[in-house]
C-alpha cells in the first residue's frame, strides 16, 4: 500500500515533545503543568493585536515613505522571501543583544523552528554532514534534524553549559570517520531544557574552538530577555568576529506565539551573497516567505518599545523572575531536607531540571498525572543517548503564582509517595 | 570551508520562478508585467483585515462558546498543530468543492507550499522513491520535491492534461528500475502554467488509473473558484471514493497572499490515524503550527460569506474573467494572421501559453523588457526536461485592463520586431 512506508517519524522529538504528553495533559485538565514551556497568558492582549498592525503601517508611510498602495501591497501580496520587518529586527539586535546586523543577512521566517530547519536543511548537502548538540537538546532540533536525516552527535553540558574538550573530540572523531561535522547547537542563556548559561570564558573558548575546528555554532535564544537580574554575559553572536555564529531569535515568548514568527540571522559570505540568501532560496520551497500581516504585529510592538524588547517585554520579565524565584524558594521549603532531591537554579529562562532517587518516565508522568495532579517533563526526552533518567524538567513560565503553590505542594506529594519513592517500575504503581 | 558544500540549490524552482525574472522585473519596473501570477491587488483591503480577525472572535465565541480567556489563547498562543480554522476549511470544502470532508483531516499550513512539502517529505523515505508530475509542472512543486531530494519524473499534458498511457507507462517502468512511484502531481483547473484543464471523462479515468497502478494524487487547486463561466467538472477529489486523493487548497488567490495560509486535506488512512496526522508530525518540526493569527484573517472572511469562496470572491472572479477575455481579444486582435503565432484559451484561472517560431529564454526576456517594456515567462524554466522552447507564459491576473492594452502593443512590438523574429540567439540581438 502506498501509504505503508512513509519518512521516520519525528517521534517524541516536537519542540514541546511529545504527543504523549500533550495527551496525558489533556486526560488530566486539573493538573498543574509544569510540563509546558508557553508564554505566560496573562500578557496576552488581542486589541494590541490590531493596535501594532496600525502602528507597522504608519511606519511603511512615515519611515519607509511608502504610498497607501505600497502599504497594501506589503502586507496582502506576496513579497521579500526574507520578510518585511528586517530592518526593525536589526534594531532590536543592537538595542537588546549588541549585536550590529546587516538587515540584509536577516531571514524572517514563520516560527523559530523554520529557521532551524532551513539552516540543517542547507547543511545537509549529503549524508557524510553530521550536527552536534549540546546535550541535554531542545527538541525542535532534534526533530528538524531528523527531518533532513542528519544525524546528531550530542556534546555533555558539563559544568560550563558546554563541555569543550568533548565538542573537540567529537569533531575530531567525526572527521576519522569521513563524516562532516557542520554545525553545533547552543543555548548560551538558560537553556531549554537545562536552565543552564554559559560564562563568559566559555563563550569565548568556544568561540575559538568553533574556528580552530572550522565549524558554525547555531545560537538559539529565545530566553535571553528574560533574566534574573544580574549581570547576563553578551550573546555568543555579540562576540563573534570570524562569522562562526549563526544566530536564531524567536518573537514566541516576547511578543506572541500566535504570531509564528522568528528569524535567522546568517552573515557568512557564500558565493553570491550570504548564508542567508542560500537559506532564503530553501524558504521560497517552504512556506514562500512570512505572513507579513503577522510580521506586522510583531514589527508593531517592536516600533511602539523604540525596537527594544527589553523594555517591551519588563511586565513578562517581572512574571519570570517571580515565578522563578517562587518556585526556587518553594522547593527549598519542602526539600531542602531531603538529600535525595536536588535541583538547580537557572539566573532566568523558563526551566530547571530536579535530580531525584528514582527513574522517571511517560508512565511515571502519568501517575504524577492521575494520583497527584502535577505534570512534569521527563529529561529522558531530551537526550539521545539515554540520559536524564532520574531528572524532570519544571516550566515555571506558564503556570500563576496561586498554581505554582498548589503545583509545589502535589509534587511533594508524589515524590514523598512511598509507593514512587520505593523506585519500583512505574507500571507495577498502584492504579 | 564550513559553507562550501550546501544542499544542491533550488535553483530556478521557486513557486514563481525566478530570482532572475524577479531581478529583471526590478529592473525595469515600468515594463508591463504579464510575468507575475500574483493576484490582483485591487481587491485587497487593510480594513477588512481588522474585521476578519473580529469576525473569527465572534465565531470563536458564538459558536465555539469560548471564553474570553479561550480565545485569547486560540489566537496569541501555541496551538493545534493541524490549525484552529479546520471546521471553517471543511464547511468552505463542502460549499465550494462539494467534498465532504472530516476537519480531523485537515492540515492548515503556512501557505499551500508548505502542504506541498509536507505530503513529499513524508512520502519520500528513503532513495527509491520518486514522485510523476504533469509537465509543464508548477515550480513549487518541483522545488519541494529537490529539497527532499525526491526525483520527479514527467507525465506529458497532451490534449487531455495528462497523458494516461504515459502516466501508466512510467510508473511501471519505475517499478521495473526497483523505483517507487508515490504520488503524481496534477492541477485538474487552469493549471500554473499551461492553463489547461480536465473534463470529466479525463478525471475518472485518472482515479481509475490511481487505484489500478496503486499511486496517489496530489490535487493542487488554487485556481478552481476562477472560471469564467460554464460548467467545470468536479474536483478529482470530488469524484475521489477510494482515497487516492490528497487535495491541496490555498487562500492566496481567494482571500489574501500575505495571510499565508494554506491546506492539505489528506484522508488516508494509515496506523493510528490519518494521512493528516503524519503530516501534522512533520509540521510540528517546520513551523510548529500556522499562524492563528493569520487563519482568524482568513476564517473571517470565509464566515462573512457562509464559508463559500464562491459568493466570497464574485468580484476577484469578474476581473480574472475580464483580464483573460480582454488578453485573448487582444491578441486575436493582433496575431489572428499570423499563423507562426498561436495561443490556447483557458475556461479560467490566472495564465494562458503563447507559442512563437524562435526560442525563447531569459536573455531573450531581458531583451523584451528591456527594448520592449514587456515582462513574460520562458516556458522551460516549467519543464524537467528541456520541453517549452519556444513557448512563453503570459499571466493576466495581476494587470489592470490599461495595463494588458499597453502590455498587448508592446508584445506585438517585441514579437515582430525583425531582430528577434529572425531567431538569432538573444545574446546576439542589439544592446
């Protein structure tokens, strides 16, 4: 039957993985979630929706100088396959990330996650090319390697949030085996799902470890904003002299995810132009260009912040910071007793990864589920090779401050369950 | 070098072919353009934007009963991967296209490209399999299927839109070289760029060969709703009862480009679901989902009109039909004596093919544009395999009725201009 063999699937590898879990969520709707890495909701406004359109298209009149004509054409038709807000997305990289972009080098694209694509899709030239990851791996890379049938070569976090002597060898490894390493991906500031940062040393040792070894470093942030206070160490691409950093930003978490929009900024000189050009020929197959309508209400909270998305984004940095902090100090009440349990403390982002006792899995997820009302991400999906599996990762971006502290006092509960704590096999658990 | 070696380039394959025919129309931006099959921009209206996304609220809220809270997070959040207009797509399906489709079967992608790629990415598991198309065949197609790497073999048009023995004969002869023929790609209604069409006789007979020679059908129908007048057979998928259609839909023509949204109706079955929901795994690894931003603009309009693009686009519909009389008029007008000149009349949709006794390719369209002032399509850049040399596309769908006069005495110019009529190559025509 025609319909018999069909690509790999992408399995448990979504951004927010997986099917699986996105089914116990829905079995279990009074359940407190900290499986989710969303946006918090409250912050969602649908009037400033029409209002940043009206406000991107006084920008094309006033700024651009563009007829009424001009106007409805940018935002109806067809156009740019690199998009229509790149100028405003350079303003955004030097005010917030200090980083001087030619807008030319910029690719608009529908969600982050097409950037990602688009980037492993034109390395990929043929099956010798091989990724790397730091690994514990945010899944919408995995998954969009997997889409080009790339394999991933995970790289330990270690204490520094990348363990630069593995990336070496295993760059070097590749190599002895005919294989071309082109790419590896990092989250430098509180990575999904880890939490962790890289300091500055690191950066800059893995800056020059990319061009000793001649390959690119594919930076993804889209939780650079949402710091802890503190002083945050510049972006990867902020110190990048030698055109090894591809950099991916999303407007998911800063403006709204229902806007799908993110971008690549991609400076290396290829023949012809820049890598972006090359990534923006592989979008022209993909999905043509970006809506510029949700181009637009992006374009338009960014011109109402003066391009800043720090400033526009202080009431969602606030609610990070205090749910963070809400649950660091709440699982300290309860556990910090409990030598068994541990967990780290992320200087911002939406994530921290707790150590405990026994191993965790879907089936152990779905009893947390059903017995004790809490959801949880096991880690286990965020590795390839095995890892993580007494870790659980807890989002504290979409849950309230009322939820995170119902939220605390289930899991206490179920990781104090004799009949959990005893670490038998999730499927011999009382029903 | 880390960027010496990319995935092989689209090339001249994008949707509407090329970089180069985009350069030339930059280039000279007072030629008349018959070279763009973009919709016309007369129809579009920025107001109306604001008042769709509204409309989608109220429908969200009066007949899905959402809260306020429920519809703010369908529009500004992470959603349904499969979309949240897909009870919309199936009652337009059943109004438009008499399908009766489950909207658990459908796909809302971003734009139609998107559906292409996905149903090839996922048919394409490993090296032996090939896809057919009609040839001339649409750029998006074949774009999508190069960056799967998937080989797509051509299917001559002939006098019916697609040759049945040779369609058969090649998917034997695939089978024969150890190949698997999945899909053939077909445009039953005023096909991109031949303008051919269908009659019924035709359809049923292709199903009949889907099944026989156990292939699927892709239908790509963006221009269905643009007839000018008289009766159209049904869709393929209309007459599909075995399942060997999947049918793609877009909203580029009939509600606005700049929404990019588009849909794959895939009601196969396989493993654990359908068709659909493969593909939604894949696009939960691209674009995570489709704006729902974007498909409230779109769902707005459909509501506005009871779901029917019919009633919803009777002016887009004049103008197409107005454009297409007034194009062959004129060229009657201007070639019926000519007997070296010819052209075929579509019953509808955006593009008819003019046939010339010289060669014709992108020198000899920079030369029109340049010494001419008008803008065209070479033909072969729409054929695999070196077909469509002395052809040439016109498209009527994004020129005004002065435009097409003054597109029409500059085509006449240019098609007897004695240098180019003598066809000498174009790089030896006058400068």
């Amino acid at each position: 039957m025609i319909l018999g063999d069909l690509h790999g699937r992408p399995g448990d590898a979504s951004p927010e993985p997986t099917a699986f879990l996105d089914e116990v969520a829905a079995r279990y709707p009074d359940a407190v979630s900290f499986a989710s890495g969303r946006p918090a909701e409250r912050h969602f406004d649908l009037d400033a929706v029409h209002r940043y359109l009206r406000r991107f298209e006084r920008y094309l009149a006033d700024e651009r100088g563009y007829t009424d004509e001009e106007i409805r054409r940018t935002l109806c038709q067809y156009g740019r396959v690199k998009g229509v807000m790149h100028e405003l997305v350079a303003r955004h990289l030097w005010q917030d990330v200090r980083v001087e972009a030619d807008p030319e080098a910029v690719v608009v694209t529908a969600g982050c996650q097409e950037a990602i694509f688009l980037v492993l899709r034109a390395l990929r030239a043929d099956d010798r090319d091989v990724a790397l990851a730091v690994s514990p791996t945010h899944a919408g890379f995995t998954g969009a390697a997997r889409l080009v049938d790339m394999p991933v070569l995970p790289v330990a976090a270690g204490t520094a949030g990348v363990d630069l002597d593995e990336l070496a060898a295993q760059v070097r490894a590749a190599r002895r085996d005919g294989l071309r390493p082109r790419v590896c991906h990092v989250m430098p500031d509180f990575a999904n799902p880890s939490g962790a940062s890289m300091d500055l040393a690191t950066r800059q040792a893995l800056l020059d470890l990319a061009e000793r070894e001649d390959i690119l470093l594919l930076e993804d942030d889209p939780y650079g904003l949402f710091h802890s206070g503190g002083t945050k160490a510049p972006a990867l691409k902020a110190l990048d002299t030698r055109a090894r950093v591809v950099y991916l930003g999303s407007f998911s978490a800063t403006v709204l995810p229902g806007a799908r929009v993110g971008y690549v900024l991609a400076d290396q000189p290829v023949a012809g132009g820049s890598f972006a050009d090359r990534l923006a020929e592989i979008k022209s197959m993909v999905t043509v260009n970006t809506s510029p309508i949700a181009q637009a209400v992006v374009g338009g909270k960014l011109l109402e912040h003066g391009c800043s998305l720090e400033l526009a984004t202080t009431g969602e940095r606030q609610t990070y910071q205090r749910n963070l902090y809400q649950l660091v100090d709440g699982l300290h009440a309860r556990f910090a007793d409990d030598p068994d349990i541990t967990w780290n403390t992320p200087a911002g982002g939406f994530f921290l990864v707790m150590t405990v006792p026994f191993e965790v899995d879907d089936e152990l997820l779905e009893y947390s589920a059903r017995e004790h009302g809490v959801l949880w991400t096991p880690m286990r999906h965020f590795y390839g090779d095995g890892g993580g599996n007494r870790q659980l990762r807890l989002s504290f971006s979409g849950v309230d401050s009322r939820g995170i502290e119902i939220g605390l006092d289930r899991l206490a509960a179920f990781l104090t369950d004799p009949a959990v704590r005893l670490g038998r096999p999730a499927s011999l658990l009382p029903g």
